[in-house]
C-alpha cells in the first residue's frame, strides 16, 4: 500500500463507522436514520481515489471499508438492546453485501465513462452504485420473500413488513419499500451534491502529483 493511499482508506473507514453509529438516530418519525446522510459519501472517497489513482487502489479502498464495516457489524452483534443485538445477523450480511457489491459497481462503472466530461463517471457510477447499494440493502434486510435466515430472524424485522401509505401519502406499501426509496432519494440529492467536493479535491490532488 502506497502512503499516499492511506487518507483515502481512513476516509472510508471513518465514514462507515460514523454511519454505523448514525443508523442509530432517526429522522422524520423513523422515514430517515442520520447515517443515511454520511454513508452516500463513502462513494465520493471511492470515485476520488479512482480519478486520481486508478481503479486498483480503489478497489483496496472499497476493501478498506468492508472490514471495517464488518468489524463493526460483529461488534454490535455483541451489544444487546431490548429487542436483540443491536447489528443481527441479517442486518449484518445485507449491510456487508450491499456495499461490496456496490462499491465495486462503482469503480467498474467509472471506468466505463472515465473519458468523458468530468463529472459524468462519478454522477453515473454514484447514481449506479447507490440504487444497487440501496435494492441490495434493503430487500436483503427487510423482505418477506427472502426466508434464508430463519424464523427467528423474519419475525424480529416483521415491522418492515406493515402496510403503510408509500412515502406516508402514497397507496399501501410495506414499509421497507418506502424506507428504501427514502434511503435512495438521499443518497441521490448526495450524489449532485457531491460532485462539488469531487472537482475540488480531484483538482488539488492531481496538482499536488
């Protein structure tokens, strides 16, 4: 590992473990968690790395952030709340899939637009990579029709499974599927967002080089 990989592993690594912590709080009677708003950015460091490095030290970035996350997976499935574990297993491996399989997307599909203008290979691979990231999630954590983990494991995320009107307005949808789009709208207001600091710190590394 080259040193001049390492800010951009620590920036990964401390974007997972504050999300981890902010999944904790929620937003909007429960529609939003906080973590929802750090966690999109794990995207940027990986698209950063990427432009200035190259996809290699990307994919060890992406690495990076998977132990970690899985790191704090195990710890808080050691920590009991009233209802369990605060991270069960089948949070657990939809969390570590979700990104890995996403992130990943991301780096192959920046690389597929890495020629052209200079914001459309992070807008198109962020905007890829957080719908898998988001689908992957949230149909591995919540869905009724994923059964791989046990009885146990479905009834403990069985309020996931409740009618409610979609995005609180809309006709009835589980309410999974309306945490999910909410998720999903964040991190794509992130991705715009994102492409600010994107341009900057692309700019400022490529000079220092």
């Amino acid at each position: 590992m080259q040193r001049s990989h390492l800010p951009g592993i620590l920036a990964m690594a401390a974007i997972v473990v504050a999300s981890n912590i902010l999944v904790q709080f929620l937003l909007l009677d429960g529609l939003l968690t906080w973590g929802a708003f750090t966690y999109p950015f794990a995207f940027l460091v990986t698209d950063v790395m990427n432009r200035v490095y190259g996809a290699g030290p990307a994919r060890k970035v992406v690495l990076a952030g998977f132990v970690t996350g899985v790191i704090c997976s195990l710890i808080g499935s050691q920590i009991m709340l009233e209802y369990g574990p605060a991270v069960p297993l089948r949070i657990a491996v939809a969390s570590g899939t979700a990104f890995l399989l996403a992130q990943l997307t991301d780096v192959t599909v920046f690389n597929r637009f890495r020629a052209g203008a200079w914001w459309r290979a992070p807008l198109v691979s962020t905007l890829v990579g957080s719908a898998l990231d988001t689908a992957l999630f949230f149909t591995i954590a919540f869905s009724a029709s994923v059964t791989l983990f046990g009885a146990q494991a479905d009834a403990a995320i069985s309020w996931a499974w409740e009618p409610v009107p979609f995005l609180l307005t809309g006709p009835l949808a589980p309410l999974w599927v309306t945490l999910a789009f909410a998720d999903w709208l964040v991190k794509l207001s992130v991705a715009l967002v994102a492409l600010v600091p994107f341009r900057l710190i692309t700019g400022r590394l490529s000079r220092a080089g």
